[in-house]
C-alpha cells in the first residue's frame, strides 16, 4: 500500500503536466469544433450546431480522411514486417554490445531533420537517382522507372523509413516477457523454428506488436512531410487537409476535423487494447 501511495505520488506531477499540455487543449478543440464561424469577427461564437462535422461528409473530406487511414495502416503493417525479424536478432541473436550499436543505428538518422531526411529519397527513387541510375547501368531498364517518385510508393517509402523505430523498440520491450526456457522446451519437444515462433514468441509479443502498430498508425496519420515530399500533386492526408482548411479560417471544420480523428483513434486504441492486451507491456515479467 506503501509503495502504490508513493507511486501515486511521484506521477502525480506528470499527470497534472500532461493534464494542461494534453488532455485540456484537446477538451477545447472537442468544444470549439461545436461552434459557428462568425465571418464579421473573423472569429467563432459559441452558436451550437453541427455544421462543421456535417461539412466533413462533402465531396472529397471523406476520401482525405479514409485514404490517409489507409496509408497509417499500411506503412504500420509494413512497418511490423520489416521490424519484427530485426527487433527478434536484436534481442535473441545480437551480444549487449550489437544491440546497442544495432538500435544506435535505427536512432542516428532521428539526429537530422525530418524535412531532410525525405528530400533525400528523392534523390534516391527520382528519375536521375541512385535506384533509376542503377537499374538502367546494368541493362534491366532502358528508361527511368516514373513510379518510383511522386506515387504512394514513394510515400510509404518515407513513413517507413521515419517511423520504423518506433515500432523497434516496443516490440524489444515486449520480448523480455518471452523466457529463454519456453524456447528451449520448444525446442526440446521438437518444435520447429516457425512453429515456436507462431505459438509462444509472437502470442507472448501481442502487447508490443499493438504498441508498435499504434505508434506508427497515430503518426503517419499525422504525417504530411512524407506526403508532400514525395506524394504527387493531388495527394492529401488529414494533417494537409486541415492546414488548408485553416487558410480559409474555418475553424470550427478544423477542429471538428480533428475531433473525428481523435475519437476513431481512441476507439482503435480502447478496442486494441481488449484484443491485443496492450497494458500488459506494463506488467513486471
């Protein structure tokens, strides 16, 4: 009881801070998104209605909405593919040593701006880049490949590559629960590889593979450099739809714009979590 009351105590500070910085803020997007937009003030007036969220149903809004849902859950699918296998060398093959350089390796290119950081795939998948250059040194192409850049291609390219540690890290928390004795019975009961793989490690693992998926879901929802860098010129995602909105100086679509996004994420996050036990990455092992 003792050290539950100490522990309250101590994370009391960071709930208020994240209760005024966090929880507040959004409270008064939610709020605001109810009221009118008053044209003579260039400001909104608390007229209750909604007509801001009925005017996400035009033509174009909800397509924004479902692609840019649709692009998070792709790259977080791919996202998992690609760092489950490193996060299970990290953690079951690599010495403390490797490790430490392996995820050294995934967080040195956080040391450079984002902006950057999708520029330079543009000089990688363009016409005159690194991939194109090849491709047509050696003969398999005569021309340069075109969907190589300004496609959805080129889009899942740069939220992979930016958010690829976040899902890294958790899935390496989440491995600490797997006991190297349940591998070794495994393996003594003459289970395969893939069979223990599929029945104790990623069953063990659900936790962190949810963590995983939602952190880079959230983000590249939120993403729009990505997008702009390397998407065409009719791409959208929510974060762009609503700084144009905002240029217009309809707040009220803004925030109610927003407001869908943080309810359909909520609800990803509370169904998510009965399926997937999220809290169980908290536990001790």
């Amino acid at each position: 009881m003792f050290q539950i009351k100490r522990g309250l105590s101590l994370a009391i500070p960071a709930f208020l801070l994240l209760a005024i910085v966090g929880f507040i803020p959004l409270l008064i997007i939610l709020y605001w998104s109810f009221w009118a937009w008053d044209p003579s003030t260039y400001w909104i007036k608390p007229d209750l209605s909604f007509d801001a969220y009925l005017a996400i149903g035009e033509v174009g809004r909800w397509t924004v909405l479902l692609s840019t849902f649709g692009k998070a859950f792709f790259a977080a699918i791919l996202c998992l593919l690609v760092g489950y296998p490193a996060a299970m060398a990290i953690h079951f093959v690599a010495t403390s040593r490797w490790a430490f350089i392996l995820m050294a390796l995934f967080t040195i290119p956080f040391f450079m701006s984002y902006l950057i950081r999708a520029f330079s795939w543009r000089l990688v998948l363009g016409r005159k880049g690194l991939i194109n250059n090849f491709l047509v040194d050696i003969g398999i192409v005569d021309q340069p490949i075109d969907w190589l850049l300004f496609s959805d291609f080129a889009v899942m390219v740069g939220l992979v590559a930016s958010y690829l540690p976040f899902v890294i890290f958790p899935l390496i928390l989440s491995m600490q629960r797997v006991e190297p004795n349940f591998i070794a019975a495994s393996q003594d009961l003459g289970a395969s590889f893939l069979r223990t793989l599929f029945t104790i490690i990623i069953p063990l693992t659900k936790p962190g593979i949810f963590a995983g998926f939602l952190f880079v879901f959230v983000m590249s929802s939120g993403s729009s450099t990505e997008v702009k860098m390397l998407g065409g010129a009719g791409e959208s995602m929510i974060s762009i739809m609503i700084n144009d909105v905002m240029r217009v100086v309809n707040f009220p679509l803004a925030f109610a714009i927003s407001g869908v996004t943080i309810v359909l994420l909520l609800g990803i996050i509370i169904v998510g979590n009965r399926v997937f036990g999220l809290t169980k990455l908290f536990e001790d092992v």
